[in-house]
C-alpha cells in the first residue's frame, strides 16, 4: 500500500472474484466532493448520479450536482483503486481519510452499505429532524427579497436551458393514487391559486 496526500492508496492488478472500482466525483475545481465504489465502468455510473439528480432527489450530492449541471457543468469521476469483493472497507478508509484531510464530501454516510435499511427507530429520529426544518414567513420574505433583481446573462440561462432539454421531470407520466389525490385535494383546501 502507498500513501498520496496523506490518503492510502492500495494498486492491484489481481483479477480473482469480483472487482469493484472506488472512485471519486470531482467538481468544476477538481476538488473531491464524493467517493463512491461501483462494479458497473464509470461512464455509466457517473450518468446514473446525473440522472439521479436530475429526478430531484434530495441528497446533498444530488443537490450539488444539480447546482452544476445548472451552470452548464458536470462533475467529472476517477477511478482511485479497483478491489477484490464488494469495496466496502476501502470505500469507507478513503471517506474517512479526505474527511480528515478537511475536505468537504458530499457523502451522506461514512461509506460501506451506508444507511440503506435504516430501523424503525431511525426513520423515526430521521423524520422529526425533518419535521423541525421548517422556515418562518418572516426568513421567506427575506430569502425571496434577497433574490429579487437577480439576473443571470443570456449565456447562464442558455447554459441552463439546454442542460435540461430532452430530460423529462422526474414525474413526467406518473399517477398519483386515489389516497394521494385526497390528500392533495385537503391540503389545497382554502388556499388561494
């Protein structure tokens, strides 16, 4: 094993079992922002994150990789080591060392299988700690004063307009259940459209 940047760094070119690639996500600056393993080729893994943001899926590295692509940019991916098995521990050594380093990850969770099944438990504490995001009209006010007047050039806006052509929303084609249409139908209720 050898050491770049302080981060370990283990080369094989063994091919016995399953092979999984650790890679890292880069922004516009080349600055790591996510480590990720795969056994698909990158190519196509980077195009699932994309996609993925692009439905609107609310992880911080979907948020940060809908802030580029909205800028016309896109994250670039690095393969940093390929490993026999599923890449777990390496996946979450790297996590820890570029976390260590001070660098910000987008990462939700330390690597590994992440918090794929959470318990009852925590989806509940998961929740409340959403339930409790909640802004005051006082801070929407200001959110929305502050951006008033904002313009981006014709450039920016064209950037972004195309980044999105031929990408439907991510709902495009979908039905909501008649639970769902109730449930709509009530919390719309006495609002103003």
């Amino acid at each position: 094993m050898k050491r770049e940047n302080g981060v370990p760094h283990i080369i094989t070119n063994e091919n016995v079992g399953m092979r999984t690639k650790i890679y890292v996500l880069r922004d516009e600056f080349q600055n790591v922002r996510y480590v990720g393993r795969a056994k698909r080729p990158l190519d196509v893994r980077l195009k699932t994150h994309i996609a993925e943001s692009r439905k609107g899926v609310l992880t911080h590295k979907c948020c940060w990789i809908r802030s580029m692509l909205r800028l016309g940019l896109c994250p670039t991916i690095d393969l940093i080591q390929e490993v026999s098995g599923d890449g777990g521990k390496e996946e979450i050594s790297y996590i820890s060392a570029f976390r260590r380093q001070g660098i910000d990850l987008t990462n939700g969770t330390d690597g590994g299988d992440g918090n794929i099944n959470p318990t009852a438990e925590t989806r509940k504490k998961m929740s409340e700690r959403r339930l409790g995001i909640r802004l005051s009209e006082e801070t929407k006010r200001r959110i929305g004063e502050s951006r008033l007047g904002i313009r981006r050039s014709v450039e920016t806006r064209k950037r972004m307009s195309d980044s999105t052509k031929g990408h439907p929303g991510y709902f495009k084609g979908g039905h909501h259940s008649e639970e769902a249409k109730k449930k709509i139908s009530v919390s719309l209720k006495g609002k103003p459209r």
